[in-house]
C-alpha cells in the first residue's frame, strides 16, 4: 500500500501548545525558549503592509515567481533573480532537494548531531543516512566528511552554524571542502541562523557562482521573525536549479507570505537590531554558564546547547517547566537547549538553573 521507507518512519510529533501546556501544568506564564523562535517579534512593517493588502485579493491564487520578493533578495545578494527557488518553509525546500536528487541506495552525510529534516527526508526517497560526529568543539568535522565520500554519496549537509549546537563554520572552510567534492555530489549549506553571527561576509551565498553543486539555504523564521508565515529560499545554479522549480508545487507561498516576508526583507534596520540584542544576550548566558561550570559549545546563533553536568538535565528541564519556562531536551542525553529570550527572561531562567544546583 505505501512503499517500505514510509512504513518505518516514526511521525514527529510538535509540542503543545502554550495554552495547552499552560493548562496541563496550571500555570499562569510560560515562556518558550525550545523552538528558536525570534523573542523580537518581527519588524512593525510587516502589520503594516498586510494591513494594506486587506485581502482584497484572496479569491486569486498568488504570485507563483513571487516576483518582488525575487527581486529585492537578488539585489541584496548581489545573484541573479533565476537563481533563486522559493518554499513554504525551508521543510518544503529540504523536502524538495531530496525528492528531486536523491534514488533508493544513494547515501547521504549529515553531521551528528543536526537538524533533523535532513535524514527524514532522505529515508522517504530510499537513501541511506551515514551520520559523521562532530570534532571536540562541536563544529562539524569537513575533515572526517571529506573522508566519508564515497561512490555512492549523492548529497552532504551542512548546517552553519549548526543546530542544535550553535557552532559555526568559516566560509573558507566551506570553500575549501567544497573545491574538493565531485560535482556529482551536491553539497547543501543550511544558513537558517547566519544573521545571528554579526558578520556580513560570514554566508557562503556567493560561492554558489562557483561551484555548481553548492545549494544555500536561507529563511525567514528566525532573524526576520517570520516562523508562522514558512518562507524559505535556496540559492543555486543550472542544472539544479531547473529541475527543482520544475518539481515545485505552484502557489506554494500565499499573497499573504509574500507580503509579510518582502516587508520584513526591506526592514534590515529590524534584524541588526534583534542581532545586536542576541549577541549581547548570548555574551550574559555565556558568562553565566562559565560562572555555573556548566558546558557548552561555542554559539553563533539565537540559542545555547549546555550540559547539565553534576544534575539531572530531565529534572532541570523538569523544573524550569513547572516554573513557566520550556527549554528544548532530549536532543542528546544530559543536554538542553535553550533559546535566548528577552533579557529578563534569560536572568530569570538563570536564576532559577542556580537555585537547581543549589548554587
């Protein structure tokens, strides 16, 4: 009835909501630090411009090209406007590579640990996953990757900076790996998370100029603030690029989207603002991780993973739950993640990871 990969796939399973949460646990504020969501909110530009559409046009379907997004994003990125293949999501366009790239017995390199989405999709098209650990700082090891190609490799992920552990690659590192990969393989480059490290020249966008088997992708839902609206793009070359936007499903962005996400894009005043508060955020939660000799690898995002070494991170996650503030666990055993928020939500959780140390 369905083909054997689908039959083992374990369907993922979203949090509760707040409300719901909130009810289960009979709490009067609880704060979300598990999902990497945007604590900024997104730019007042956006309210304004859907305000204007009214939906005076919801009885037509949307611009396919979503040709002024298209445009604006080039421009900034200095690429050319074809090069460029929208989704509802970067989950549509991670779903999208590899239904398009990828036949039962090719094998696939992710990083481990990563996101997840990468495997999944690969195990729905039949290919098999070889997950390749991490070097001792928790950055991804391209060293141990580039040993792992082997004839029957067909795509390698890297996500930079890497989630859930929030280390961070230099873009010559990438271009190097990347100069000594066949272009048989194509090599993705996830950079969900690359406005949080402060530095403009840190994404590898323009080396998709260069290498034809180089896809970046890039999203709305963290830095703009954009998550429940799933816009994502990638950016790479002929021939890929083709035969994606002939698999896409046409109007996969709603008006509604395109609106929002053109908004947030013209609005970079907004997000180097939310970076500037991030970054100054992240310093304090570092600060006070050495302070409590808990672990964790060095970020270059909007979140921390940490050890909880000498406790139970179970009990804390536990803990900080029936105190109103939800944390990301079971990612790997003994760790959390924790999403930074608005500073007094971070002194608060702070406080209270203290208290559960009895420091």
């Amino acid at each position: 009835m369905v083909k054997e990969a689908v039959k083992h796939l374990k369907p993922y399973v979203p949090e509760l909501t707040l409300e719901q949460l909130k009810k289960q646990k009979e709490l009067d504020k609880l704060v979300r630090l598990s999902a990497n969501e945007n604590a900024y909110g997104t730019s007042a530009d956006v309210a304004k411009a859907l305000d204007k559409w009214h939906y005076r046009d919801a009885n037509l379907y949307p611009d396919s090209n979503a040709d002024e997004l298209r445009a604006i994003i080039a421009s900034h990125f200095d690429i050319n406007a074809d090069k460029l293949i929208f989704g509802n999501g970067l989950d549509e366009i991670i779903e999208l590579l590899s239904r398009v790239i990828l036949e039962p017995g090719d094998e696939v390199l992710d990083p481990a640990p990563t996101f997840s989405e990468y495997a999944l999709h690969a195990e729905i098209e039949g290919a098999e996953i070889r997950s390749v650990g991490l070097d001792d700082s928790g950055r991804i090891d391209l060293k141990a990757m580039a040993r792992s190609i082997n004839a029957k490799t067909k795509m390698i992920w890297i996500c930079n900076p890497n989630n859930p552990t929030g280390t961070f690659l230099e873009a010559d590192a990438i271009r190097a790996f990347v100069a000594d990969v066949s272009e048989s393989v194509t090599v993705i480059v996830d950079e969900a998370y690359i406005d949080f490290t402060g530095g403009i020249h840190d994404s590898v966008i323009q080396l998709t100029k260069e290498f034809k088997n180089l896809v970046v992708l890039r999203t709305f839902s963290k830095a703009y603030g954009l998550a429940n609206f799933r816009v994502g793009f990638a950016v790479c070359s002929d021939p890929l690029i083709g035969y994606l936007q002939a698999a896409r499903l046409p109007y996969n962005l709603s008006t509604f989207a395109e609106i929002a996400a053109t908004a947030a894009f013209k609005d970079q005043s907004f997000v180097d603002s939310t970076v500037k508060k991030v970054i100054a955020e992240r310093k304090k939660w570092e600060h006070f991780l050495i302070k409590a000799c808990l672990p964790f690898y060095d970020s270059a995002t909007n979140f921390i993973f940490f050890q909880v070494k000498g406790g139970d991170a179970n009990a804390l996650h536990d803990y900080l739950l029936e105190n109103g503030y939800l944390l990301r666990n079971g990612l790997r055993q003994g760790w959390l993640r924790v999403t930074i928020g608005h500073p007094e939500d971070n002194q608060a959780v702070q406080k209270l990871i203290a208290t559960f140390l009895g420091q």
